[in-house]
C-alpha cells in the first residue's frame, strides 16, 4: 500500500429524495428513507461518514429526521441540501405539494428571484428541521448554474457536488438551451468561479466533483459514446463501451457493474493522485423498485454489495473518510487550494 493513501479522503453523497422520481417526478412517497438506517449501520462498521443531501420533500418524515439528528450529534453524518424545484414552496401553481409549471426543470430554468426564493426556503427549513447549519449542496437533477453557484457563496456553503466530469445531463424531454454538460469540468476539487461551471476561480466555495474516471483522453471521443448511449439506451451499451475503455468509469454501484469495479475505479482515482473520491448514488436506489437501478430485488442487492466491497477496499487501504464538506475544510488547511 502506498503510504500517501492515507493521505487521501473518501467521500459518500448521496441526494436523498422520494421514490422512484424519474419514472413519477410528482410522486412523494418516501419508503426509501426507512433503507438508510441500514446503510448508516454500515457506516458505522467501516468508519464511514456519509453526506445526506437532502430534498424538501423527505423534511417532513419525523422519524428520519430523528435519525438523522441522533446521527449529527456524534458526528457519524453530514446534512446538506438537493433541490427538487418543483417540490420545494413558493409554489407558482400549487397541486399536492408540486408545482405543475416547473416539474422536472433545472435550477437554471428558473428565473434569479425565484430560484432564490427557493433556495432560501430549503435551506431555512432544513436548519430547522435538523437544529444544525448546512454548507454543502448538490443541484436537482445535476442542473448547477451561475446563479445557484453566486446564492451558495453568499450563504456561506463550503462545497458542491454537482458536477460528474466528462458527462452531459441533457433532457430531450424539456425545451430548454440550458441544461448541464460537464464534458470538460476537472476531476479534481477546486474552488469555483462565478463566471462559468467548468472554470477555476477564486470564490470559498469549492466543487467536489463526483469520480469519474476517463480511460480514453480525447474528449470529443467521449462525447461521442455519450450522445450513442443515449440513443441507443441502457446499461448493455454502457458495458461494452467500459470494455473498450471508452466509456468514462463513474464511481456509482450500477448494478450492471461487475465484482470488483467499484474499487478499480477507487484504484485508478489513488493512481491518478485525487485528493478526494467520491461516491454518489440516490437513497431510492437501496429500496426494491426505488429507481431505475433497483428495478428487482437481484439489482437491488447488487447495489448494496457493489457499496459494502467499495467501503471494505477503502478501509484496507487505509483511506480516511470524511464528510464533503469536512473533506474541503481538510484540504483547506493543507492549503491544497
């Protein structure tokens, strides 16, 4: 084992939210949460601290939030926020707790005043909620922009995730010229710039992107296979393009993932010298038929072995865990930055 491993820091985000929202944005059911007092048990065992990122929707659940501030007390966790637009008030158009003009939109579909109405409401009733300050954030459907990067240095957050570098989240369903594509964001945490996603700047907030290993070095050739899987649909493309080495390696439990992949991915991040490793997933895809990953009850325990495998490697190479944003803070004062 190398001995600047030590040195390193695993990180878990995970964008808990309400069930199986990508085949029912509306739908606000939250059997899911009742999944993650297993997953802080595993936790627990390996010395992980996870980072809860949190929608508006999941606020109102007592007996989570219960969990959540037994597990804030001693430090085993972090809360921050994840933005669904749609079920978060003010509501434009109100219709069972979901704004009907905005479902599914980015943050960056919104216009600045009510983007920000928004943001403040989530992260008021979060702090209420929780008895605890928050100072980390990943966009709704990974749709960062400007406007959310300029209202999170003003409040004070420490660090975001949302950007999975040489990856675009374009939505063909919704009419819009913005939307987030991360093809040429770095691998590497650096603090951001108010005058672009994909650029370095000088601000005290700093992207954490998630990991994700590019095995080929020419862009555009990613940009390619992107725009292919996506016409042509599903995790069997996505296989035989990880076979080639042309598909990016996302630090992610898919279940189409082999034995092993999880901490390959670890491995190379290590090799490459990444300051942090990144794990993300959504808390619906630890629940049978939560997500599209956790369609059946095979998959779904795919996912929670490809996660423990991923903690048992981190451990046995000697990685510190942290939360993301104490993940930030230690490199700050590494004066990483």
């Amino acid at each position: 084992m190398n001995s600047n491993y030590n040195k390193k820091i695993f990180t878990v985000t995970i964008d808990v939210e309400a069930d199986n929202v990508w085949s029912d944005p509306t739908n606000l059911t939250l059997k899911n949460l009742r999944c993650l007092e297993d997953f802080q048990k595993m936790c627990d065992i390996y010395n992980i601290i996870p980072s809860y990122l949190l929608s508006y929707e999941t606020l109102f659940d007592k007996d989570f939030i219960s969990f959540l501030k037994d597990h804030l007390k001693i430090g085993s966790c972090e809360v921050g926020m994840h933005p669904h637009v749609w079920t978060i008030p003010p509501f434009d158009e109100e219709e069972s707790g979901i704004d009907r003009n905005i479902i599914r939109y980015y943050q960056s579909m919104l216009s600045k005043d009510v983007l920000f109405e928004k943001l403040n409401f989530l992260k008021k009733t979060i702090e209420e909620k929780i008895d605890n300050k928050i100072t980390s954030h990943r966009a709704g459907r990974w749709g960062l922009c400007t406007r959310t990067i300029e209202w999170l240095e003003w409040n004070g957050f420490v660090a975001d995730t949302s950007v999975v570098p040489f990856k675009s989240f374009r939505d063909s369903a919704i009419d819009s010229a913005i939307y987030p594509e991360y093809y040429n964001s770095s691998v590497l945490p650096h603090r951001m710039s108010s005058n672009g996603l994909n650029r370095k700047g000088k601000l005290n907030l700093v992207e954490v992107p998630v990991t994700n290993i590019n095995q080929f070095t020419i862009a555009s050739i990613v940009r390619l296979a992107d725009m292919i899987k996506k016409k042509r649909g599903g995790t069997r493309l996505r296989k035989i393009l990880n076979k080639l080495s042309i598909y990016p390696l996302e630090l992610r439990p898919y279940p189409e993932y082999s034995k092993g992949t999880l901490p390959k991915i670890a491995n190379i991040a290590l090799k490459k010298n990444l300051p942090i490793i990144n794990l993300m997933f959504h808390s619906s895809e630890l629940f049978v038929q939560g997500s599209p990953y956790s369609d059946t009850k095979e998959n779904t325990e795919k996912i929670w072995k490809h996660i423990e495998e991923l903690f048992q490697y981190i451990n046995n190479m000697k990685v510190q865990s942290s939360s993301v944003s104490g993940a930030v803070n230690r490199l700050t004062e590494l004066n990483y930055f």
